[in-house]
C-alpha cells in the first residue's frame, strides 16, 4: 500500500503510466488491451452509486458515434476484470451493443482499488454531491488521508473538501434529494445553518427556490427565532479595561472580536470569521487541527 500511496501522490494521471507489468498471462499492465464485455464485472465498493438514465443514454449514444475515447481501468480477479474506473462507460458499452471495450489492467489488491475508485471519482465533475462527500470521508476514515494532502491530491482547496463533508451531516431526506438532483450542493450548503432542514427543504423544492433564495429564508428564520426567543441577560459592562482587551484580543486574531461582560460575571465573547481559512487560523492558535 505504501508504494501504491506514493504513486497516488503524484497524481491520478502519473499512476496510468508507472505501474508493473502483471505477468506473462495476462495483458501488459503499461498498455490498452480489449475484452470482452461479459469479461467485466463491477466493483462492489464503487463509491458511484447514481447512474441516472438521461445522462447515461446520452454518453451512450456518443459511444455508438465514437466509441469509448478512454479505456476502463480494471484489475484481474479470478476469471473475470473488476471495474476500478469506467463502470459508466462499460454500462453505455452494453446499451450500445459493443462486444469489447478497452481496458489497462491494474495489478493491485482490492483495497488499493477501491482507493483508486474513490480518487478517479471524485475527480470527476459529474459525481453528485454526496457520492463525491462520501468519496473524501472514506478515503480519510479508511486510508489515513488527511484533508490538506487529500485536498492537493484530488486538486480541490481544503475548504472545499471540508464544506463537501459537512453535507453528510443533513439529514436522510435531504442527502436523497441532493443525490437525485432535487436539490443542489449549493442549497444543501444554506440548509446546514437551518434549525430545522426537513421542513425548509420541503419549502424549498415546493416553491422552486434559488440558493440565493435558500440562504435568505434560512438567515430569516434564524433571526425571527432569535427575536422571540432571546433570553433576558444582565446588563453589560463595558469600560476601559474591557475596551482594551477586546483591542487587543482583535489585534492578535486579526478579526473582529465581540465582548458581553455582566455585572454577574458572566458574559459572551464572540469571534467574527468571513470565511473558512479564517476559522482554520483561529483553531491553530487554539491548538486545535
């Protein structure tokens, strides 16, 4: 797995060049064979679960025109060719009738394959939100990837990677509907600061609304919520001590920091962040990953 991690580190596209070959019985590992179609099986733990049939028949009356552009990346199991990448272009092969497809064999483990799998997919643009949330979530819970490397691996920001994961956070309902296009990321992305995303989400899609639209009725409802049900607090103290603390504080964060001392003690302090790398640079002063 080691070395198989070091290849995956240069990329995807240095990995279709740099692998040995499999032996004398079997294709060779550098170069594009044909087989079979009925040779392919596919693979169990393909992290595509979706294959929508509008889209499908549309690539496969492309192969029909042009036949397949890229070969299938597979492995050898037993007596047949399990998909690593390409499931979509073998189930349009099928529907355009073709008897073979081309294919690179792959001489690597299973776990190695579905680690693979999970990287060409989520460098694909048309895997739905929640395949590519997943696709991240198994490669750092199952393969030890961490989000910054994973990030430089698959070409993607740091941000990006951990708002795609935040989505596995909605609930059921609302992770079907991004998944059957319903709903998009972007939609899905407002509903995460909603107190209750069932019920707005069903807004939502009755009345057709924009992200834009979806942001606006979440912060609406966020604000009524707080108007009626703000608790009564002892007034506030400020002074000049506690001026300066917050100056100082700002200073040191480099953002806008906020201050409720109470004549009993207690108070609030807030930090104002306008984005994710903001908040990535208060937890590392914070000591926190």
């Amino acid at each position: 797995m080691d070395d198989t991690k070091k290849r995956l580190g240069r990329g995807l596209s240095a990995l279709l060049g740099d692998m040995p070959a499999e032996g004398a019985s079997r294709p060779a590992d550098r170069g594009v064979t044909r087989v079979p179609i009925e040779a392919l099986v596919a693979n169990p733990n393909n992290p595509r679960v979706s294959f929508q049939d509008e889209p499908l028949e549309e690539l496969t009356q492309s192969i029909r025109q042009h036949g397949i552009m890229s070969p299938l990346m597979v492995r050898h199991v037993d007596d047949h060719y399990e998909i690593i990448a390409g499931e979509r272009r073998w189930r349009a092969a099928q529907r355009a009738g073709l008897h073979d497809v081309p294919v690179v064999v792959r001489n690597v483990s299973a776990g190695e394959a579905l680690e693979l799998a999970i990287i060409e997919n989520v460098q694909r643009s048309d895997l739905n939100a929640i395949e590519e949330a997943q696709g991240y979530k198994r490669l750092i819970d199952e393969f030890g990837h961490k989000q910054e490397a994973l990030a430089k691996l698959i070409g993607k920001s740091r941000s990006h990677v951990a708002n795609m994961m935040r989505l596995l956070n909605l609930p059921a309902s609302i992770r079907a509907s991004v998944a059957d296009g319903s709903l998009s990321a972007g939609h899905a992305r407002a509903l995460l600061g909603a107190e209750n995303p069932d019920a707005v989400a069903d807004e939502v899609i009755r009345l057709g609304l924009s992200v834009r639209a979806t942001e606006q009725l979440v912060a609406r409802l966020a604000q009524a919520k707080d108007a009626t049900a703000a608790p009564k607090k002892a007034p506030a103290v400020e002074d000049a001590n506690t001026r300066d603390l917050v100056r100082r504080l700002s200073n040191r964060l480099g953002l806008k920091v906020g201050l409720n001392h109470n004549s009993d003690e207690s108070g609030t302090l807030t930090i104002r962040y306008s984005n994710l790398e903001q908040l990535e640079n208060v937890c590392r002063m914070l000591g926190e990953e």
